[in-house]
C-alpha cells in the first residue's frame, strides 16, 4: 500500500527518527509520537522544518493522548519499544508495559481511527537459540530466552491476532542489530565510549567469539519501505540483516583501528555477553530479497560510519546518561 | 519433581476442580485461587472437606493478594484464564488482562515467594492453522488468528524467559479441547441445552465438517501430573490430545442420539464456526507418550460422560448465566 500520512511511534528514536526524515523525503505527511524517554529532539532538527511533519510528546499507555494524535493517519510505524535487551531481569515489568501493552495500546488506537496498516519493528531475538542457520521466518516454532524476545513476540501475536479478527494489514519485521547514524545503544557505542575514556584496556562479555550480524539503518529503513510498497495480503512477516556475520571481536578490531588505540583486551567468558543473549544470530534474508532488496552496505561501513557520527556527535553518551 | 504443595490458580474451574481433587487424593497438599469469575464453589464441596486443603478467593492482578496466598507453596499450576476463545473481537482486552497480564503476575508472586516450578494450560490454538497434521511440537513458527490464542502465547514466551532469566522450571501444555466432569462451556454444553430447550431444531456454526480432537478430563491431569513427575530439564512443552479426531456433525449425533432427540439441522456454512476458529486441530503427542502416558477414553466416552454430567447438573447452565 502507499500511505499517505504516517504515524511514527518512537519517531525521536534510533530508527524511528530515521525513517522520519526518509519518509519526509518522499513526500510523505509524518506524525511522530514520542515520549522521548530514549528519544532526543535533536534528532528531528531537520524534521521539525518541515511543512509536513507534526511532533506529538505523548506516552503510547496514555490512550487518550495516542488515539487524539493518531487521527487523520493513514498508516501506522511502530518502532517505539524498550530496547534494553540485556537488563530485562532487572526490571521485568518494563518489557511488558513498554512493548506488550504498549503494542495493544496502538492496536486500538488504530481500531477506534479505523486505521489498518501497520508495520511492526520486532527482533530476530523472536528465535531464541535456533537450530537453523541462516535462521527464517518459518523455522521451527522457538522458545523465548529474554523477556524482551519474549515481549516482541507477544505484540506479533497481537498484531496477527488483530489482521484476522479486525482485517488489519500487518508488516512485521524481525531485525538484526542495526547500526548508523543515531545509534544510542549496543556494543559499539559502549565499546566507542570507554576506550575514548581509557584506551588502555578493554574487557569483553562473553567470549568475543559470539557471532553477530548487522544492518545499516538506511539499508533497514529501504528494506521496511520497499516491504509496505510491494509485500501483498493481509500479513507479511520478513527478517531483515545481511548475509554476513562478523565476531564481536572484528568490530573491537574495526573500532580500536578507527581510534588509533592498543588497548589490552580482556575477556568475561561464556558463549554469551549476557543471560539470554544469542550466542550467533543469523537471519535467513531471501524472503525480503525476493521482493527487490539487498542491503548496500557492509557490516564494516556499518559499523565506521557509526563511529563517525559517535566523533561528531558526542553529546549523545552525556545525554543518555 | 515431586511437589509437596501445590498452588493452583483457577482451581474452581473445570480443570483446576478436577486437578485439585487429583493432588489431594495422591497426599498432596493444595492451595486453590480462584476468583469465581466463572469457577464454582460446588466444584470444590469434596476439597473444601479434606484437612491439606485450602481456598483463596482472590484476583490474579491483585499481586498482593497473590504473593501472600502463594506463601508455602513449593509447584504452581496457573489454569486460571479468560478461556471465551470465540469472543475474543467483542472485548480484546479481556484477553490481554486475564491470561497476559495475570501469567506475569503469577510469575512475579513465584519470584517473590522463591517459588520455581510452574504448569500452566495453553492451547494447541497456539498452532493457529497449521500446514503439518498431526502438529508436532516443533512444527514451523506459527501464525496467530485469535486474541486468545496469542495471549496465551505471550504466556508461554514470558514463562521461558523465567526459565532462562531467573532458573524457573516450567512445563506448557498444549491442550485440545478437553471434556467432561465439570465440563461448563463449549459445543457440547451449548448443544446439550439447546437441545433441551427445543429438540426439534439444532443450528451449527461452520458446515458441520470442522474436525476437533477432544480429550477427557481426567486423561489430560494424569498427563500433567505423569509430565510434571517425569520430565526432565529446565523447559518441557508437551502437546496433549488423543490421536483421532471427530467432525462436529458426529458429536451433534452422538448427543441427539443420547437424548433421543432428532432435531433438524442447519448449517451456519463456512470452513470456520467462528473468526479465528480453527477448522482443523490435530496434535501430535509422540512426546508425551514417549514418558509413558496413553489417553483412556475415547473421544466417544469424553462426550457421553460430558452429557451424564449436564444432567445431572442442570444447575450449572442457570447459574453459569
């Protein structure tokens, strides 16, 4: 389908903030929705020039304020998550709230605007520990090993739910990690970050052998467009990353080269950085590329180009804090 | 494991009823919660007689409430649920409340009282409409079509990040329909007093020709009990049916041929009795046979003792109201 007026959820975000300016771009109206809790304003500076686009400061569990604000679109993004993958046990209420219900939330605020398409950020953390590698979409049904996963796949049942019993039309895309410009959290801005402020040493979770692939966000944001312009029928579900996969240890490889530092590596052990973090994650991709897409950059100028915009942009560790 | 003392929630309704009675005649002590939203207390007259019994009348989303009731208790069996699969569309966050929410409570009070293993019902409508018959296990990621079925999913994913995340042991068993004693919703029930009502006439939603997999009630507890007595490993997720199936047409007859009525029947038409209704649901139960448990009764047995229960207990359709 072609919207003409979308309604981005997380639209100061990492990604959302992304797809705001390419949407823009393209000539598109854009409503953002953020409660700005890890979203910045700084990052819809050239957004906010914009003649058609529209920021509303809102909280998705505050279902008045959503449904007010999503009245007039035509389509909805929902990227705003909690994105905290690794300290879900910390906090395992905040998985639920901030994706679960959260997701719900949109779900009828699209319903009482009788809206119905949507595109959906969800994870290939969906697949817990695959058997299959590269993993797809319709491998063998998985068990959940973090409560974020876990929370991911209760807004695809949701959203699922709702193609059949309300005739929606549902985009969902399970991601690999996604690096670029924006990005606000993941290893290479913890690693980037600590060896500015000691180059001496490094310590690494896990092994530095955990296996992992990454996408650029402008590949992700062509891959999500392209998916709404072309995928047909009620409900399309495609992983997204490339086809490589590089070591934890490459991009601390990739990162002390791009500072120029030596540091002194150590390691914490174990397969995983963290209780249910995937060891490897490798997503089977033909189904997308089958429509038309393949991604144009590399892990390597994924990963560069982050560093580079981290050089120019390192208010964003202060601010985060 | 072998439990000691067993919490379960839901234990006024028809599974949980018939579980409890099983615990406390194998020496097992047993708190039941319940809020009699659509549990009986008649359902528990011979429990509430045995000196290892207790009953909590309270609400799952009343955590407080829960936590304190849940003290003492070493093995949880979560049966509580909004089990109205059908309704899902009238009131999608009955759905969400009652089985998502309340399992995360659950698994919160668990947490807080040092409590690690649970049981908990789902549904082999977790399968949505599978390609593979009978659906194994591990059968390809599936799609969800109703409010009910991904709810329960989204309990399944939180109960496997509580294994990995905080060392739980859970077992999820995947029902089909279950029949018998106690038996207060679904076709059976609803056809027996239509039929009652008025003998001459019986209307079937679908074409009659939905095939189902029932199971008994009793064939289903010793399943979990024989699971949760054998199973091995921090995650076992176990199907439970029998391995034939029947029309709805041919339970139709054996309930018209029990009380020797002959209706005239007309057809709803469609392959589905509902929106989100499975036309078909076959499960493969290699793996919980493979522990040594076989169903007793046949399908035939499960929906003639079902109708012996009715009427004998006329009560539970006014009351049910």
């Amino acid at each position: 389908m072609r919207p003409q007026h979308c309604f981005v959820t997380g639209g100061a975000g990492f990604i959302g903030s992304n797809l705001v300016d390419r949407l823009l771009a393209a000539g598109v109206r854009v409503t953002a929705y953020d409660n700005f809790s890890t979203g910045f304003r700084e990052f819809l500076e050239g957004a906010l020039r914009h003649p058609d686009f529209r920021l509303v400061e809102g909280d998705l569990l505050d279902a008045e304020a959503l449904r007010g604000a999503m009245a007039g679109a035509d389509f909805v993004y929902h990227l705003a998550a909690n994105a905290d993958v690794r300290f879900g046990t910390h906090h395992p209420r905040r998985d639920l709230e901030q994706n679960t219900l959260a997701t719900f939330e949109v779900l009828e605020a699209m319903r009482a605007n009788g809206i119905r398409g949507l595109a959906f950020a969800s994870t290939g953390s969906v697949y817990g520990e695959p058997e299959v590698f590269p993993t797809p979409e319709d491998c063998p049904f998985p068990v959940q090993t973090s409560l974020y996963a876990a929370s991911k796949l209760a807004c695809e049942g949701l959203i699922q739910a709702y193609v059949t019993g309300f005739g929606f039309q549902g985009y969902i895309f399970r991601f690999v990690s996604v690096l670029g410009e924006r990005y606000t959290h993941g290893h290479v801005f913890d690693f980037y970050f600590r060896l500015k402020r000691n180059p001496q040493a490094l310590h690494i979770l896990g092994d530095g052998h955990q296996r992992k692939s990454y996408m650029d966000i402008q590949d992700c944001i062509t891959a999500m467009l392209l998916a709404v312009d072309r995928a047909e029928g009620p409900l399309s579900i495609f992983n997204l990353g490339v086809d490589d996969t590089i070591e934890v240890n490459q991009s601390v490889a990739w990162i002390t080269e791009y500072l120029g530092v030596t540091p002194r590596l150590t390691c914490e052990g174990g397969r995983r950085g963290w209780i249910g973090d995937s060891p490897f994650i490798h997503l089977d991709t033909r189904k997308i590329r089958a429509l038309g897409w393949s991604p144009e950059r590399s892990i390597r100028d994924g990963v560069v180009r982050t560093l580079a915009w981290l050089e120019a942009n390192p208010w964003v560790e202060r601010r985060r804090a």
